[in-house]
C-alpha cells in the first residue's frame, strides 16, 4: 500500500509551499530499480578488481589526473551544487555558475538535480525521525539494531520503491528552466561522466589501452569512492562522532572523511545551522566546499553567501545550549 503521509513544514533552506503536500509522489518504475542496481554493482565490482589490477599494470600519471581531476569536479558539483546550492540556498549564483553546478553535480552520477534535492530536503525535515529518508537510527537504538540501519542508511534506502514528492520539496527547482533541462540531460551527462575519462585517456596514451585504464580508474573506481564516500555521510556521521553543536537530531562530526567530502563531514554544524554556507567552522576543520564558494563569492560569481555569524555559532554550541 502506497504512503500518503503528509508534512505542511516547508523543506529546509526552500521556499515555503502551498499547504500539505503528500510526502511521496509515486513509486519508482522497473528501469530504475535495474539502473540503480547497475550503478551500484559495477563500481563495486570495479574497486574489487582495483587491487589486482593495480598489481599487474599500476596506474599512469595520466589515471591518477584523471582520477583526481573528475573526482573533484564531481564532487565539489554535489557539495557545493546539489546541496549547498540547490537543496539549501546558502548562496545565490548566477545563471552560468548556477548551470555549470547542476551539471558538474549530475557527473557524480547520484541522480537527476531535482530528485537528489527532493530527498535531501525531506531527510532535513525529518531527520533522525519517522519519514527520514535513510537514518541509521530507523530500526531502533541497540547495536544490533543500529547495524541494520547503518546497511539502511548507507545503501539500502535508495532501492525503496517510493518517490520523493517534487511538488512538495522542490517547487523552486521545477519552476527553473535551465534546472529541469539539466535534470531532464541526466541520462546523456551519465554517459559523458563514463565515457569523458576513457576518451581523454585514451587520446592521451594513443591507444585503446589508456582508453580502457582511464575508464577503469577515473570512472569505475572514482564512482564507486565517491559513493561510497557520498553515502557515509547519512551513515556514519548520523552514528559515530563528536556533537559540539545543539542538533535535533544525532548528525555527527567525523573528521576522517572531512578531505574526501569535502567539508560534508563537519555533519553536526550542517544539522545545526542547515544554510550556512560553511560546515567546518571550528579550528583545523578544513572545508574545501566553504574554500570554492568563498572564491565564487570573490570573481563575483556568487553572492548573498550566507557564512555562520560568530555569534550565532556561539549560541548553538553544546555548552551554551
């Protein structure tokens, strides 16, 4: 039986929307559910093959460039873009900034722009609670429990047959012309994050050869890390961390994965104060998505750049709550 639930709150960091909504808008059809499957196994086949493969023929300088080159764009496109962006306004950017987000997001291949916002929109509005998309905390509070729902939160909420409602939580995006034109290109932009890599590789080496290690490399095993790395954030730094700032929920900082998110991690500050702009606020937590909207800010690209007051910051921490 199909969920009906309903919400009236308007999403986090979005605009307010006229009266209740339900939650859900339908379920999501078989190509989907195979696609999914797809974009989760082959990459993790990938990175099982990464060590022996790395054995026998290494990688080239020209893998690891690659590599690194698409993992940031990538992924500073779904930090910056997808969430800090679109899901909770924490800048305004201007139309060219504004595209080239929701494209460099879609390259991370983690879904269409106004169906990641949706999602991430909801879990705001329910986070750690009936209606969160993928808390750890969904099965209960005891290890066991928390094990499952760490697998839940991780992986699993993404294969459930329910569609977030973008009527709901996203009216902004689907009113933005150059938004759902974006979000209509997925398809051809998942091809192009696949194929790009091989193709300069490929040029590069002059052979077939370079083609099919840039594949391997800078789009198998750079897809798989940058899920993986993706999804720890609704896992991991929804269990395991410190909390130094007042939360409604059990979002958590957890500094080993503050380089490979890009400042993601500093979780607990996010959940405190969803729009600011920057999550790693206190000293030695680097943030390289704060550093990239700082220099949009500074070419005159981005504007309204909503950065954590001090004294806002100070009434959110622990022990001044």
């Amino acid at each position: 039986m199909q969920m009906t639930l309903v919400d009236a709150r308007p999403p986090s960091g979005g605009p307010e929307t006229d009266g209740p909504k339900p939650v859900f808008e339908g379920t999501k059809r078989r190509g989907e559910q195979a696609m999914l499957y797809a974009f989760v196994i082959v990459p993790f086949a990938a990175f099982l093959a990464a060590i022996p493969v790395a054995w026998g023929w290494g990688m080239s300088w020209t893998d690891v460039i690659l590599f690194v080159g698409f993992y940031y764009l990538s992924g500073l496109g779904v930090t910056v873009g997808y969430h800090r962006l679109f899901t909770h306004n924490s800048f305004k950017a201007n139309r060219p900034l504004r595209i080239a987000c929701a494209v460099a997001g879609s390259l991370a291949i983690e879904g269409p722009v106004i169906r990641w916002v949706a999602d991430h929109r909801r879990h705001h509005a329910y986070s750690d609670k009936e209606g969160d998309p993928h808390s750890p905390w969904r099965y209960g509070e005891d290890t066991r429990a928390l094990i499952k729902g760490l697998g839940w939160a991780h992986l699993g909420w993404m294969f459930d047959e329910l569609h977030t409602n973008r009527d709901k939580y996203t009216p902004d995006l689907l009113r933005d012309r150059d938004i759902r034109v974006v979000n209509a290109l997925f398809p051809v932009l998942l091809i192009v994050s696949l194929l790009a890599p091989a193709a300069i590789g490929g040029l590069v080496a002059g052979s077939w050869a370079g083609a099919l290690s840039a594949f391997f490399w800078a789009s198998l095993v750079r897809v798989f890390l940058l899920h993986h790395v993706t999804w720890s954030i609704n896992s991991i730094c929804h269990a395991i961390g410190e909390r130094p700032f007042a939360a409604r929920d059990k979002s958590a900082n957890f500094w080993p994965l503050a380089i490979l998110s890009f400042g993601e991690s500093w979780h607990n500050m996010h959940h405190a104060d969803p729009t600011a702009a920057r999550h790693g606020v206190l000293r030695g937590q680097l943030d390289s998505s704060a550093r990239m909207i700082w220099l949009f800010e500074k070419l005159g690209w981005a504007s309204d750049v909503r950065w954590p007051k001090p004294e806002r910051l100070a009434k959110l921490r622990v022990d001044a709550a």
